[in-house]
C-alpha cells in the first residue's frame, strides 16, 4: 500500500530527511519510531502530500504523491500531531463538516458518521463543543475525522500524545480494531508505545533510517546483546584496553568513585559472550596489577537497543547541504510542493536552479511583473501575459479550461456582490 524509495527533504541547507526507504502493506500497523526532531512528521508530511520531497518517491495505494496527489488524498485519513479541530462545533457538525469536505453526502455521510462514532467511542459526547472535550475525546475525534471517508491508508502522527494510561491503552484498542482493513503508520518517540501495537518498527535518527524490522527482530537483537559494568581501582589508561578486548562492541566511561574507574562495556554473542568477556576483563586487570572491584554481566532490554541504535547519530542529528547543492535549493523550501500543487507533475531538484520559484503562484507573477516593471527587468508590454491568474495556472497545466472559465466566473461575481454590499452601506460609512 505504501512505498518509500530514497526520500530526502531540505530546508534551505538544512537536511531534515536522508535518503529513507520502506514499505508498508494492508494489514500492516507499522511504528515509526526515533527521538524528537528525527523526521518522522516530515516524512508523514510527504506521505499525505502536504510537502513534497527535494529527492526520492513514494507511492500510496499506487499513486505517486508528487505527481497524483489528488488520488494519494482520497486513500488517506490523516491525523497530525495537533488534531485540526474547530472547538466551537460540536463533535457531530465537525465530523458532518469533514465528511462533506470529503466528498460524502445523504445516506452516505449519514452511514459514515455513525460507523466512526462507534468506531471511536464517541457516541455520548456527539452534542458537546470540542473546545468541552478532555484531551482523550479530542484526539478520538481527530482519529474519526481521518476515518470519515473510510480510507485505505491510516497516517497517526504522535496519536497518544499527553495521554493518560486509561486513554492511551483506548488508543491502542483502537488502532487494533482498524488494522484489520487499513494500512497504519503511526509515530511516536515512546518504545513500549511502538512495540504495544506495531507488527515492525522502522527507527529514524538524525533523518536516517537506522533500523527496519518486526518487533520479534529487536527482541532476538536484545537478547544477544548483553552489558557489562566494570569498578578498578587506579584504572588509569585502561579504557582504549577494554575497547580492544574481543566480544566488546562499546566500551564508555561513568562516573566513578574517587580512587576508582568504572566502565560500562556492551556485548555481543549473548550470554556465553558476555561470560567470555568477563573473563577477559579479569585477565588484563590481573596481568596489569590493577584490584577488580566489581564484574556484574547484565542483559540488555529493548529500551536499551533503541538507545544503542540512536548512540550512533546522536552527535549529528540532521546533515546541511553541500555547498554545491545548497546553491541548487529554493529560498521557499516547500517550492516543490507548491510546483506540484500548480502543475500536477512531479519535481526534480534540477528545477530549484530556475530564475522564477516554483513556488510563485499566479499572484505572485503578477506581483513579479508589476515589480519588474518598474525596475525595468520587464516590459509594459510583458505585463497583460501576467495580468490572467487564470490564464497562468492553465498554461502550467494546473486548471483545464472549463475550471478556468468557472473560477474567472465565480471571482468576477464575488467582485460584483463586493461591489453591490458597498453601494448599499448607509451614508456616513455605518455598517
């Protein structure tokens, strides 16, 4: 249902997303995991077409999100990481509203409605305002307005956010009953979140993908990987000793007491490897003369190779752009996305070297030509071609000719009933 091949996303210079790959399938609850900062929203940002990717593709439901966007739209229920709620509304005229912003109508709506209310347990809160609502039933309501046109694809960014136990366990109760139809992505930074309900964990850091696999594939990791934390006495010089030892895959030191060097060793090869490091610690501090003041083998928890997969990039938690490929960016880092939005087709990062923006809408070539004008970059003559905002966004493909006579229809009606509302305002400027 969802394939990611090589996306990577700047900000100016600034590389929030490099090079990520994955695949997600029907049926498939996939946890996107890594700390703060990591890319996870901007990945789901290009996922739902609200941005588009400086390099890379993806595809939803077999529609590529540059160049279909519209038909990615449609096979997607999205919630953001703050829920778009209008707290003035009720929880029933919200979910009516999005519903018909979908498309649905009559018995349709009227069906749809009622299926995620249930769905979502909100049955007995459909007459209170949202602004009323605990921070539980505003995310269930968040939740039912991504499920309110029955999507394919689920895409739940930091959906247990601020929480409490009794609402998060609901939460995961839910996305639980939806696997069984839908494709889910969901992120989060909290492990025991990820791993109560994911079939596979994809982990980013630093924009990178660092781990791709099931829940069951971190567990065997665990599992193998062991820690061992070492107390000598008069232990100077000993570390680079330690890190040389076979069996050893990082060795660090902590905060000793005075006179002493504690060490925290991490192992591979399971328990036997641990053992065997053990005895090789014990050997160099006796053929060195130093006192071993504790040896304590101890096995790793999940927790513990999440926080060994992120050690990795913690020092550099995003790249900038070369200075060669800073020079092909746009000042407007979402250009792409708007280029897609007017055009349709997708965009490659040797477009960011033209002249004029991507991301200029048909205003802002009026504005450009009003502006060349009078510094002399452009013609009089050039200004009637920029004068049409209608006519710009039909030759760059984005409307066909019968959107461009209705929307120049509907624009010139709203200028005459502009006009009528200020001939009938009383005399003295009263409203």
């Amino acid at each position: 249902m969802i394939e990611v091949r090589g996306i990577t996303k700047y900000y100016g210079a600034f590389k929030a997303l490099d090079d990520v790959s994955f695949d997600v399938a029907r049926g498939e609850v996939l946890g996107f995991l890594g700390p703060n900062g990591a890319g996870k929203s901007t990945t789901m940002k290009v996922l739902t077409t609200y941005i588009s990717a400086s390099e890379g593709t993806a595809r939803v439901g077999g529609f590529d999100v540059h160049a279909q966007p519209h038909e990615v739209r449609r096979r997607i229920g999205y919630l953001p990481e703050t829920p778009p709620l209008y707290g003035d509304m009720s929880v029933e005229d919200y979910l009516a509203f999005a519903g018909r912003a979908r498309g649905l109508k009559g018995a349709q709506l009227k069906s749809r409605l009622a299926a995620v209310v249930d769905e979502t347990g909100l049955r007995r809160k459909l007459k209170a305002r949202i602004n009323e609502l605990s921070k539980g039933f505003r995310q269930r309501t968040g939740i039912a307005q991504a499920l309110i046109h029955d999507p394919e694809v689920l895409i739940l960014d930091e959906p247990t956010s601020g929480l409490d136990p009794m609402q998060i366990v609901e939460i995961r109760r839910l996305i639980e009953r939806l696997r069984e139809t839908k494709c889910i992505i969901f992120s989060t930074h909290i492990l025991q979140e990820a791993t109560a309900v994911a079939s596979r964990l994809v982990i980013v850091n630093g924009g990178k993908k660092v781990a791709d696999g099931t829940v069951d594939d971190l567990a065997r990791q665990a599992r193998d990987a062991q820690k061992v934390r070492v107390l000598v006495k008069g232990a100077s010089g000993l570390l680079e000793a330690l890190r040389a030892i076979p069996g050893v895959t990082r060795a660090e030191a902590v905060n000793p007491p005075a006179g002493y060097g504690r060490f925290e060793l991490a192992t591979s090869g399971g328990v036997a490897g641990a053992r065997a490091v053990c005895e090789r610690v014990s050997d160099l501090c006796r053929a060195r003369g130093l006192t071993l003041a504790e040896l304590a083998p101890q096995t790793q928890t999940l927790e513990d190779i999440f926080l060994e997969l992120l050690r990795g990039r913690q020092d550099t938690p995003a790249q900038a752009a070369s200075s060669a490929d800073a020079q092909k960016l746009p000042e407007d880092p979402d250009a792409t996305a708007a280029a897609t939005r007017v055009t349709g087709k997708p965009t490659e990062a040797d477009n960011y070297a033209r002249p004029v923006t991507a991301s200029e809408t048909a205003w802002d070539v009026i504005d450009a030509g009003a502006k060349g004008a009078e510094t002399g970059s452009k013609t009089e003559t050039d200004l009637p071609a920029l004068a049409d905002p209608f006519a710009t966004a039909a030759a760059s493909g984005g409307l066909s000719a019968a959107d461009v006579a209705a929307a120049r229809r509907a624009m010139q009606q709203a200028d005459k009933d502009a006009d009528k509302r200020e001939d009938n305002k009383p005399a003295g400027g009263g409203a």
